[in-house]
C-alpha cells in the first residue's frame, strides 16, 4: 500500500488507520454514511487521543476521472459534506426549543 503522508503509514502501523468505503465520489449519496464515520472518528478520538490517527475515506469509483476532474469532485464532495453540517448545526441551534424560548420572551 502506498501512502502520500507518513502519518498515514504510522497510523497503518499501529493500527490508528480508519478506512471506509463510499460508492461514488462524484455523488452525494453516501455522504450521510460519510457524515457518520466522520463523527464516529472524532468520538474515537476524543476518547483515545492516541497519535497516528486517520480516517481515510475510499471511494470505489468512478476510475476514469483525470487528475483536474478527481480535484473538483473531492472539493464538490467536501462543500457537500460541509453544507450538510452546516444545515444539521441549525437546526439543531435554530430548532424547535429555540422558537419557543424566542416567543415566550417579552
């Protein structure tokens, strides 16, 4: 296996490297499932402050992309991502409970 960053490598080593597989890096469809490993890495974490930790997400295709079209699905897939966390921290800032307290205030 390869690996562009040793920090990788060592997490290889010592067993802190997190791989999960996604479909299609051009598609938003796995990016819940995406979401959830994300955070399921940061729980680890927090709970294990280890060194040499790494999520690495592995999408299965599609293998005909050029190296300007993989840059611009990974950054499409990153804003994706992002935006959908921004919109889930809203709601959850912004929800229900929040309406109310606004309402009930003088």
């Amino acid at each position: 296996m390869a690996f562009p960053c040793v920090g990788a490598k060592s997490a290889l080593a010592r067993g802190g490297l997190v791989i999960h597989r996604a479909s299609d890096l051009t598609s938003a469809w796995d990016d819940l499932q995406i979401y959830a490993a994300l955070m399921a890495f940061v729980a680890r974490y927090r709970t294990d402050p280890a060194p040499f930790q790494s999520l690495s997400i592995v999408f299965e295709g599609p293998g005909t992309l050029d190296e300007a079209a993989f840059e611009t699905a990974l950054w499409q897939r990153a804003q994706s991502l992002s935006d959908k966390i921004s919109g889930w921290a809203r709601r959850r800032i912004h929800g229900p409970a929040s309406i109310r307290s606004i309402r009930s205030s003088p």
